[in-house]
C-alpha cells in the first residue's frame, strides 16, 4: 500500500526520549522532525529559555515555499510545591504540541485546553 | 515636616533603593500596537518618534531604540533607554502579505524574509535589557504561545515585566481577561492610540522598573 500525501503523522515523544537530550539536541530533533510535516507531542515540553530558541531556530529554518514556520501549544510549567522546592525540584515544562505552521493550526487554548485543527494536504514527507 | 510629604518620601526612597537608569524592551505579537505605544511615550516625554505604524503585520522589522527617555510621576521619576523591538511570532508566511494586505509576490517575500530577521533580533535583544513593557491585544484571546513564551522567558531570567493590555478604546476589549490570565504581573490597562490610561501606565513603570533586582545569568 502507497502512503498518500495527505497523510498526517502523529508522533508521541515521552518524557524519558526529551530528558535525554540536551536543550541543541532537542531542538536539532523537533526542527528536522516538524520540518518533515510531522507533528509531535511532547509528554514533557520545552522550558521557556528553550521555547525562545526554538523560534530563533525556527525563523532561521524558514524557507519561505515550502518551511513557513511552527505553531507551538502548550501549557504553563507546573510549579513544584514547598516540600518539592525543598528537595531542589525545580519548574517542570508540561505536555506540548509542535507541528508545521502549515498543517497545524490552534483555534482556542485556555487553562485546561489546547483546541487545534489540522489543515489537510500538508501531510508528513 | 516637609521630609514626609507624600512626593518626597517616595522620591527619597526611590533615591535609597531604586534603579536611575534601565534598558526596556517593549515586546509583544505582532501588531498588537508596540510602535504605537512607542510613539505614546516618546512623543508625551521628548517630543519624537520612534517610526512609522502599519495595519499590515511585522510593520516594524528591525530594532529602534531611544536613549535617555526621563519618564515622571510627582517626584520620582526614572531614566530609561527604550527599545522598540519587531513582533515576535512563531511563523512567516509570505502568502498573507499578498492575500490578505494586496502586496506583490516580491514585496511579500522582502517582507517576510526581513521580519523573520527582526523577531530573531527580538529574541537577541532580550539578553541586553533590564525590563519589558509586554504589550497585548485587549481584544484577542490572551494564551498565545507567544505571550506565554515571552514571559516564561522573562519570568526564568528574573527581569520584571509589566503587561500593557493595550486597544481598550475598541468595543470588544477585555483587559479583565488578560488581568485574570496573568495575576502574577501587573497589568495596566492602555489605549496607545488615544492615550487613555497613559498616568497610570507612566507611574507604574516607574515604580516597578525603578526596583532593584537581581539578574539571573544564564
């Protein structure tokens, strides 16, 4: 079986894959993946310094045909409470969702939801 | 007596534990009016201007920056070296400068190829500055990827962010939705436009960017 080209690729990258990488690597991974029309869910996201890069990547990626950028969602860093602090636990970065700017679209967001829309024909290379 | 006069105590404190001098970068979307409020303050505080405004998106593609602005408020009053910086978005899509505002297929993709150089000089910029006037559009939902990135970013170097909910004179603003998005950061309703609201916005930047803080390096 062919695949077509309007297939939509999901992919679910967990926690255990992102912690494994150092903040270039992350995004070295979720630019080549993104640019390949793929979208990723991230069981644990970027931090905010990480985010900033990411668009800095992204804005030097862009190749204005066919790569015109990312849309990114995800929902604030969780905040440890006073005993976690205590024991050196620091902000931890929550489930995101990373695709191309061409296929993925956000329609709402609020605090306990990321509502998005997949525009077809841009599916995964 | 005159020593605990309302003015000159604050201005007294301000000289103990305050800032004289800081660098802020006034950040945001894309058309969400920062050159617009550029303008605002330079014009009410030194006569000038800091460029040109647009109804098309990434209006403003390079950094502009004003140096020496003294802002006051009764006594105290603070020195700032203001940053106008380019819209900061996640995406470029020449295609939209042509459908949506009529340009030609070069002057759409001069644009976007320029605009994605000034939000990476946006993103530079952040590593130089000692606070941010955050500027949001009143009228649009507030949880943009942007606008949490931004002040995530803000809130991990430990900078002080003020949120300028700006567009109130439009019929459908809400800055109590933006008030309730982010409690932890003081939001100052404004019109840039028609200047409403712009003591109260002047008086708060001096009291929360004149505070002495320690920066994170990262």
């Amino acid at each position: 079986m062919t695949k077509k080209d309007s297939d939509i690729a999901f992919n679910l990258i967990s926690r255990q894959k992102i912690n494994g990488l150092t903040s270039e690597e992350k995004l070295n991974f979720i630019i080549k993946e993104v640019k390949n029309g793929k979208i990723l869910v991230l069981e644990q996201g970027l931090t905010p310094i990480e985010q900033t890069s990411l668009i800095e990547r992204t804005m030097k990626e862009i190749e204005q045909d066919t790569f015109i950028g990312v849309e990114m969602e995800g929902y604030g860093e969780d905040t440890p409470t006073f005993l976690q602090k205590l024991f050196g636990m620091a902000k931890r970065p929550r489930m995101t969702l990373i695709g191309p700017a061409n296929l993925l679209k956000m329609i709402k967001k609020d605090n306990d939801m990321i509502q998005t829309k997949i525009i077809s024909g841009s599916g995964a290379k | 007596m005159g020593i605990f006069r309302k003015g000159r105590l604050s201005a007294i404190i301000q000289k103990i534990f305050g800032k004289k001098h800081a660098k802020i970068g006034i950040y945001g979307p894309p058309n969400v009016g920062k050159t617009t409020l550029a303008n605002r303050i330079l014009r009410d505080w030194t006569g000038d201007i800091m460029g040109s405004v647009s109804e098309i998106p990434h209006e403003t593609r390079r950094a502009k920056w004003k140096k020496d602005v003294r802002v006051e408020n009764g006594a105290s009053s603070l020195m700032m070296d203001i940053v106008d910086t380019p819209g900061i978005s996640t995406k470029v899509d020449f295609k939209e400068f042509m459908n949506t505002w009529g340009l030609t297929k070069e002057e759409a993709k001069k644009r976007a190829k320029e605009a994605t150089e000034g939000v990476i000089e946006s993103i530079k910029w952040l590593e130089d500055i000692d606070g941010v006037l955050l500027v949001m559009d009143s009228t649009q939902d507030p949880f943009t990827q942007v606008n949490v990135t931004i002040l995530g970013n803000l809130e991990a170097r430990n900078l002080p962010v003020l949120i300028a909910a700006n567009k109130i004179d439009m019929e459908d603003s809400s800055p109590a939705t933006l008030k309730s998005a982010f409690p932890q950061h003081p939001v100052v309703p404004i019109s840039a436009l028609t200047g409403y609201n712009s003591d109260t916005l002047y008086s708060t930047m001096i009291k929360h960017f004149g505070k002495k803080r320690k920066k994170k390096w990262r």
